[in-house]
C-alpha cells in the first residue's frame, strides 16, 4: 500500500510569488491535513479536508488556501509569498480524520528568498 | 494558543537507560492522545497512542501514560537506544477536530 506522497520534495521561490503543493494520501483515506514545521515551532495545524469539503482551520491569514479533489488528493497554495513562510509542510492522511493517527508524508521543504 | 506543551526541548540519556518525555495540555476536550517519532528530512511516523479511557498503553519497549486528572502525559522508552535518538511529537485530539501537536522533544542516546 503507497504511503502519502507529497510533491515538490523541494522548492525554491521568491517574495512576493505564489505556490501550490501537492498531497496524494494513502488510498482509502479521506481525510487530509496540512501542517506547517518551522524550527522551535513544532507543528502548526493549517487546514484538514474530509470528502472535499474543509472541516477544520488553524489560525493562518487568507494567503494560505487548499482544496480537495473527489479522489481525495489536496493541493495547498500559499499566495504573496513572505520570508516567514519558508518551513516544511506537511501532509497527513486518516481514514475518517476523528480519533485516530495520521499518516504522514516526507514534506516539501519551501524557501522563500 | 498552544494547547499541547513539551516543555523540554531536549533530552540527552545513556544507551540502556530509560527516556521520559514529558507532554502537557490544556483542553480537557481532548480524548485521544499520540506520540509521533520524526527523522530529519522524514515526515512524523506514528509511535503509540492513547485513549482517554486508560492511564497506560504499552507497546514493546514503549509507554505511554496518561494523568487526566494532571492533563499530562508521558511516554517512557525502555531501554533506549541510539537509534531511538529523534523529535517526538506529542498530540491530542478530540471528536473530528484537529490534531493538535507540541513542539516537539529532541532525543539523544548516546552509545
């Protein structure tokens, strides 16, 4: 069974530009989550999608959006860049997104020069 | 608002010791407890996890305990070894909210 696939691995953009992420959870799952890992910050809760529709949201500004399509794939995007926003995002995938663990992907590590 | 607290940025024991890190939180809501291990450059990989209904878990040479009354829990790694040296994540969740996660414990086993 493929695990969560996260696309780019990595990226490099600059002030000011736009970019979009892409996530393909575990086959089955319906349920995707994004988190953002910067150094001494752990992981910071963006978004969860559950058969298309967003469910819950982390307390991010509006430059950070997502989307799911009906096959369960997500792609996050992140307009107007800022230096802040160079981290490591992550995507999870569960079956149901209730009390249950997540599975996550390797990231895509973006810097923002 | 950080919910779920690890305090302790780092943690540095002898190999064939035993590892104790620390989680606290603050919303007594939160019913359902994990511990994620993560490599540099890896995504978190699930480690153990918790219900709100026991005080114990225990999976090989893992631990985990839960105090609701404290809202702490802890997982224990015994005995440790280098390759157990990573990040633990320390996460709560409760119904179909989100999983929220601590910063995060720096583990090192030294050999």
């Amino acid at each position: 069974k493929a695990g969560v696939t996260q696309t780019p691995r990595y990226l490099i953009k600059t002030r000011g530009q736009q970019v979009t992420l892409s996530c393909s959870p575990i086959s089955g799952h319906r349920s995707v989550s994004w988190y953002q890992q910067t150094p001494g910050q752990g992981l910071q809760f963006l978004f969860e999608y559950f058969s298309e529709t967003q469910r819950n949201k982390g307390n991010f500004p509006g430059r950070f959006s997502g989307r799911q399509f009906s096959n369960s794939r997500s792609e996050m995007n992140v307009s107007t860049l800022e230096l802040g926003d160079s981290a490591l995002y992550l995507c999870a995938s569960g079956k149901t997104g209730g009390a249950e663990k997540l599975f996550f992907g390797s990231g895509t590590q973006l810097s923002v020069l | 608002d950080q919910q779920v607290k690890q305090n302790s940025p780092s943690l540095s024991v002898q190999e064939g010791r035993i590892s104790i890190l620390n989680c606290d939180y603050t919303n007594s809501m939160f019913d359902y407890f994990l511990w994620y291990k993560k490599y540099p450059a890896e995504g978190p990989t699930f480690l153990i996890s918790i219900s709100s209904i026991k005080d114990k878990n225990e999976d090989g040479r893992f631990t985990v305990f839960l105090n609701k009354s404290a809202k702490h829990l802890s997982l224990h790694i015994v005995p440790s070894q280098p390759g157990d040296s990573a990040v633990y994540f320390c996460a709560a969740q409760y119904n179909n909210n989100d999983m929220r996660f601590g910063a995060g414990t720096r583990l090192t086993v030294k050999p």
